[in-house]
C-alpha cells in the first residue's frame, strides 16, 4: 500500500487536513479492508469494483448503516478531485 498511502497523504494534505488526521485515514482498517478486497490498487477499481465491496461489506460482514455511510465517504474522498 506503499503508493496508495503516498497518493492518501498528498490529497489529504492538499485539502488541509491535520496530521492527525491524515495519519487516521491512511492507517485506518477501513483502507486496509478495500485494498485487501481486490488485492490491486484502488486507483485501477472502476465503479464496479466499488459496488463489489460494498454489497461484500453488508452481505458478509453484516456492516451497521453507520460504517457503511463511513466507508462510501472515504471512497468518496479518495475518488473525488
């Protein structure tokens, strides 16, 4: 995840976040989780890919509404310019 977390840092330092937060993001599980889901990069997942992992997350894992609106904000963030 060397170069995704690399990519995480900058955009997040880009729109002005704290370091404290920047470094919850990057390290999260919820990052971690995504990555490991397709073992690829997520910069090459399509919209396909997105909704793959999210039906995964309610279907298997059995995520509350509330991690789940967690989850599709943090791709949200990663996906938007």
């Amino acid at each position: 995840m060397g170069e995704i977390a690399r990519i995480a840092w900058r955009d997040l330092r880009l729109r002005n976040y704290s370091r404290r937060t920047e470094r919850a993001y990057v390290r999260s599980a919820r990052a971690r989780a995504f990555v490991a889901f397709h073992r690829k990069s997520p910069i090459e997942l399509g919209e396909k890919d997105i909704r793959a992992f999210l039906t995964w997350l309610v279907t298997e894992k059995r995520i509350s509404p509330n991690g789940m609106r967690k989850f599709v904000g943090g791709i949200r963030r990663t996906r938007s310019p």
